[in-house]
C-alpha cells in the first residue's frame, strides 16, 4: 500500500478499514457484519493482515505473508465485496502462488468452502474467481473461518517443507 503526502502508512490503512466496514454495515445486516468481522478478527489473530482495494467499493483481501526474509510474497484466497455483497475465491491467483498452484489442493479448497451452507462454487470455475454471496457469513462464520484455518495451516506446512536457502538468510544480515 502507498501512502498517501502527508499521511502515514497507518492512517491509510485504518481509513480504508473504516471506510470497508462502514460500507459493509451501510449495505450488510448486522448478522453478515457480525459474521464479515468476525471472521477477519481470527484472520488477523493468526498473524494474517488485511489489503484494501482502492475503487469506490473498498474490498478487503485477507493476506498473509510467506517466504523467507529476501523473497517475502503475499497470499491470499478470497476478497471481499462490502456493497454488492459477494466474496470472490481467487482461483486464479491461487494458482501461481506456492502451495495452491497444485490443482488437487486449489480442488480441495473449493471443496471446503462447498461444505459451508450457501456456498456452491461451480468446479469449472477452478481456475477463475468464483463467488459466493456475503450472507453465507450470517450464521456460517465458523465453517468459513475454519476453511481459512485450514488455509493458513496448508500454506504454513508447505512453507516448512521448503528446502532451507541459506544464501537467502546471509543476504538479509
């Protein structure tokens, strides 16, 4: 994220939260607000972060942070539509970024977010941005969040699994 003159990095990121969450509580019921925030408080306990878009709907993109200090990369899997009240799983993405760039586990993911009640991504869409409707959150919020666990988990043991680069750790000291 870029700052804005004479602003902070920490005052643009908390503007954009503010301005994700009036959105959503502008154009959500309480319970998907109540389910939205939720969800994305346990993102950020598991040392996840949140990137906002720019456009005029300010999307939220739970992202995590992976890779050693010298090739850090951003993954994420869903971003989140506050106004027209989807949640788009980003297939697409996903696919060029270690561990989901294996079809069975990106399968396996869509699979996940298939067991929660009012999600139905279609499996042609394995390579896209299926979506879901945001009110899956009212009431689900703990199957999703579990999805997203197992998400954070896959990509933690891949992370773990990677060969030691000590180039990469000297270079950084």
């Amino acid at each position: 994220m870029r700052a804005c003159p004479g602003r902070r990095p920490r005052e643009v990121a908390t503007s954009a939260t503010t301005r994700f969450e009036a959105l959503l509580r502008d154009y959500q019921t309480p319970e998907v607000v109540e389910g939205v925030l939720a969800v994305l408080r346990v993102w950020e306990g598991q040392d996840g972060h949140h990137v906002y878009g720019k456009g005029n709907e300010t999307s939220c993109f739970p992202t995590m942070e992976v890779g050693g200090p010298s090739e850090s990369r951003a993954v994420w899997q869903i971003a989140i539509y506050p106004v027209s009240g989807t949640v788009e799983v980003v297939f697409q993405h996903l696919k060029r970024r270690p561990p989901f760039d294996d079809e069975p586990l990106r399968r396996a993911l869509m699979d996940r977010f298939n067991t929660v009640d009012g999600i139905d991504l279609a499996e042609a869409k394995l390579d896209l941005r299926p979506s879901f409707p945001l009110e899956a959150f009212a009431g689900h919020g703990e199957d999703i969040r579990a999805v997203l666990e197992w998400f954070v988990h896959e990509v933690a043991l891949a992370e773990a699994r990677r060969p030691f680069d000590e180039d990469s750790v000297q270079a950084a000291f």
